[in-house]
C-alpha cells in the first residue's frame, strides 16, 4: 500500500513542479517526514535526488519548447554550485545522522517552509504579473540582471539552504527571479528555476548519497510517479491557473513548516 502512496506522492509534486517550478523539496520532504514517517536526513537527501531526475526530464521539455533563458541558469549555479559543496563538507564533517544535525535540519526546514509560503503567498496576492511573451531581442535585454552580482550572491544562499533542506530551489527561486528578472516571461522564470536546480540537487543529492542519506528503493518508487507528472505539467505551463495553485501551496507549506519549527 505504501508503494502506491510514493508513487502517487511523486505523480503529484512532479506535476505541480511542472505547472509553476515548485514544490519540489517544499512539498515532497514534509510528505515524506510526516505522510510516510521518514527520519529527515533520509528524506532530504533522497528527496534532492528526486528533484534531479525529476527537473531534469522538465527541463529536456522545456528545452524542447525553447523556454530556458540559459544565461540565467549559468549565472545562478556560478554561486549555488560552490555553496552546496562547501554545505556539503560541513555536514560530511559532522556526520547527517546526528541528532543535533537532524534538530538543526527540521528547525531550518520549518523556516525555509515559512518563508516560501510567505513568498508564494505575496506573489499570489500582490505580484505583478510577467508578460507572457516577447520578442527575442527583448528576451536578450530581460536576462541581464540589475547588477552581475546579485544572481550569484542569492545563488550561493540558495544552494547552502537546497543542501541543508533540499527547500529553497523552487518557490524561493522563482521570487528571486522575478526580483532579479522583472521582464522576463513566467514560463521562462518557471523554467529557468527547473533548470538551475538540476545541477544543484544532483551535486547536494550525491553528496548526501556519499554519507548514506539516499534511500534507493524509495527515490525508485517516487520518479515513477514524477517523471510522467512533471512531462504532463511542463506541457499545460502556459495554461496554469497561477495564483489559485499558488495560494493552495502557501496554505500547505505554512502549515508544515509551522509543525516543524514549534513540534
């Protein structure tokens, strides 16, 4: 019964990454600790390899439709990249199965929770919304940033909080972007966020590997749902009623986060 529910749990978070680029960590890891009783170190490692399978077939689809702004992809990973690794050997050092690290992950992970579902939250509410298409000389001037820093900096603290909690990379990723990006079109902020956590995952997800915090069998269990949902979702992008999904979310990631951090 179990391995029906994992399969469903991962049709659908996939879906859902791929009709707005989140949900990823933010839902599948409480799913995982609370739904189906996983230790957090389990479930934040497995759950970062999950997220790099599954946001890699959404980004060959993507791709596909020619929606990934790539200059903003390699600009994000110049600073995540370098901050999941140096995350990365810090808990290496420790050691992931450590009950203080294990309180520091679900303490942080309620926060990081809190503070998507604010994000998505206000995005909903009072976001303005980007326009859906431009030309491609008006793509080009819309991935240049406000300053060539700042993509880099806000990398980097994405990929240490990714690492920490496998959270961050989706719904705090898309509001970073359309801070950084204001012109950009939504599919191209959707999927420029799927694309860029790629690497990310897959380098903090193999790394939680190395010490043991991937459980196999279950990561299995959980592409075979999300691998059709986030095709099926990346697919329906354009049409996603946007502030509905999102709000529904904000509600859900509020009430985990906020059972993590007071539990």
């Amino acid at each position: 019964m179990h391995e029906f529910g994992f399969v469903f749990a991962g049709f659908f978070v996939g879906l859902v990454v791929g009709l707005t680029g989140v949900g990823g960590g933010s839902l599948m890891t409480p799913i995982l600790i609370f739904f189906f009783g996983i230790k957090p170190y389990l479930a934040v490692g497995t759950d970062l390899l999950f997220a790099a399978f599954t946001k890699g077939a959404g980004t060959l689809s993507l791709a596909q439709q020619r929606l990934v702004p790539w200059r903003v992809v390699f600009t994000l990973c110049a600073g995540s990249l370098p901050a999941s690794a140096l995350t990365l050997w810090v808990l290496h050092e420790v050691g992931p199965a450590e009950p203080v690290v294990q309180q520091v992950m679900k303490s942080t992970l309620g926060v990081a929770l809190l503070l998507t579902a604010l994000a998505m939250l206000y995005k909903a509410i009072r976001g303005k919304k980007a326009p859906q298409s431009l030309s491609e000389e008006a793509i080009e001037n819309a991935t240049r940033p406000r300053h060539w820093a700042l993509p880099v900096l806000f990398g980097a603290v994405i990929g240490t909080l990714v690492t920490l909690t496998s959270v961050g990379a989706g719904a705090i990723g898309v509001s970073v972007l359309m801070i950084l990006y204001p012109s950009l079109p939504l599919s191209r902020i959707v999927a420029s966020d799927i694309a860029y956590a790629v690497p990310l995952t897959l380098v903090a997800g193999l790394g939680h590997a190395s010490m043991g915090s991937v459980d196999w069998s279950l990561l299995s269990l959980l592409l075979a749902g999300s691998l059709p949902g986030i095709w099926i979702g990346s697919r329906l992008v354009h049409k996603a009623p946007e502030r509905f999904i999102r709000s529904v979310l904000s509600v859900l990631l509020a009430w985990a986060g906020s059972k993590l951090v007071f539990a």
